[in-house]
C-alpha cells in the first residue's frame, strides 16, 4: 500500500512538473509574438526600433529554445499567426525556426535557428550567413535520411530576393558527437561535392506552382531521390518542362544524366 502510494504521489509531482515548464513555455511563446508585432509595426521609418526588436526576438528565442522541452511543443500560435516558420523532422530530433527579419523591401531577410538531439542535450545553434549581404532563407519542410549508420537531414530552404526572384534549395545536415554539421557535402554534382542543390527562377512563370512552389524540387523518401527543375539560364527547355534526378547511392546523391525529362 505505501508503494503505491509513493508511486502515485511520485506521478503526481512528474505532472505537475511538466505543466509547469508548459506553461512556462506558453508565456515565452506569448512573449515572442508581443515582440514580432511590435517588429512588424516598427517597419516602416523606425530603422532603430527594428534592429532593436529583431535582436530582442532573437534573443528571447534562443532563450526559450535552451528549454529541452520545445524542441517537442507545437507553438501552435507562432506558427498560426505567422510570426515563424517552424519545421521538425519526422524522428523529433531536428528543427529549423525561421522568421522574416522585416529588414528588406521586396528582399526579405530571415534568420535560422537549429535546434537538435545531440545525445541527451538538447542544443540551439544561430545560422552564421558566411557572407554578410546574404539575407538567408526560411525552412518549409525537413525529409529524414538514414544511411548506413549516418542520419541525415534535408532541408527544404526558400529565398525571397524581390517580388518575382526567388529560389528553392535542398539542404543536407548532420548531428554529430561535435555538434550540427550544416555543410556536409551530400550532393556530387558535375562541379563537385556540394551542400545543397538550388534553383533560381521567375515565382510568376510558375502560375501552376504559386500555391505549392515545392513543384519545381522535390525530394521522395521512399526512393531516396531529388528531383529538381531544369535552370532557365541553363536550358531553353522552360523550367517547368524538365527537371535532374539525383539518387541517393548510400553515400551521396548522385546526378542521373540519363533520367532528365518532362515533369
């Protein structure tokens, strides 16, 4: 009788625990959204008012991330109001948060955070641009690879650079002992080893894409394989008419020259 009571009392403390770091986690969730709206109202004029905004919003979001427990909240109202683009892989163990800075006309510049399992810890990690005009990209979708004994993750990245430029990549990542590895070269391309695989086009060509860009890249779990529209730059072929296939070989995605044709 005693044990159970024990146990039953031990459950109960366990309950009141997690209730207490959701609700916690909740009002940083408020906390977060007061802020973007006060960014978004600092928009046009008040250049000083949005560095300050943008830097809090990514402050407290660091802050809030330090939490193991978000890495499994659904912040249903950051995601529902907008505010960021929040994007988990499907084992739990990944997530890019990214937001729209507000710092650009028709360009828009986002920030990234990655929040991964490394073993028992749960760690944030802030995206670094390697060059300081790159505005940087949001995360729509995140695909699970497992190969061998490597899990990876890809990405799928979007960039806004005006009101009809934009692009779409696929971006490979990995969790190590070290940390996350946001470079690793899974895509062997005729130039070489890559990161990632991109396209750059016209968003008002694609009228049968506007709802779902994810048209012109695509990536099918099940055969492992990438497949990406031809570059108007590259081909008279319009983009919407032929595309690469890249399969996964177990060690890298390879181009398929042979498999190039109408979508």
């Amino acid at each position: 009788m005693l044990r159970q009571v024990t146990i039953l009392f031990l459950v109960l403390c366990g309950n009141q625990t997690v209730s207490a770091q959701v609700t916690k986690i909740r009002r940083g969730e408020q906390e977060l959204i007061g802020i973007y709206q006060q960014l978004l109202d600092s928009r046009f004029g008040a250049y000083d008012s949005l560095d300050y905004y943008n830097s809090l919003f990514t402050e407290k979001m660091l802050t809030l991330l330090s939490n193991e427990k978000t890495l499994s909240y659904s912040f249903i109202q950051l995601k529902k109001g907008a505010f960021c683009s929040i994007s988990t892989s499907k084992d739990g163990l990944f997530r890019i948060y990214s937001w729209d800075a507000q710092l650009g006309g028709t360009m828009h510049f986002f920030n990234v955070i990655y929040q991964y399992k490394s073993g028992n810890t749960t760690k944030t990690q802030l995206f670094q641009p390697q060059d300081d005009g790159d505005p940087a990209w949001f995360c729509s979708d995140i695909f699970t690879l497992k190969a061998k004994t490597n899990t990876y993750y890809l990405g799928i990245t979007n960039g806004v650079y005006s009101s009809k430029d934009v692009s779409q990549s696929i971006k490979a990542f990995e969790v190590t002992e070290k940390g996350l590895n946001d470079s690793i070269a899974l895509m062997k391309t005729p130039e070489g080893l890559k990161n990632s695989l991109s396209i750059y086009f016209d968003f008002f060509t694609l009228s049968q894409y506007r709802e779902t860009p994810h048209g012109v890249l695509n990536y099918d779990p099940k055969k492992k394989s990438i497949t990406i529209a031809c570059d108007q730059e590259e081909s008279e072929t319009p983009v919407k008419d032929c595309y690469y296939l890249y399969q996964f070989n177990g060690t890298f995605f390879e181009l398929k020259t042979d498999q190039t044709k109408k979508m």
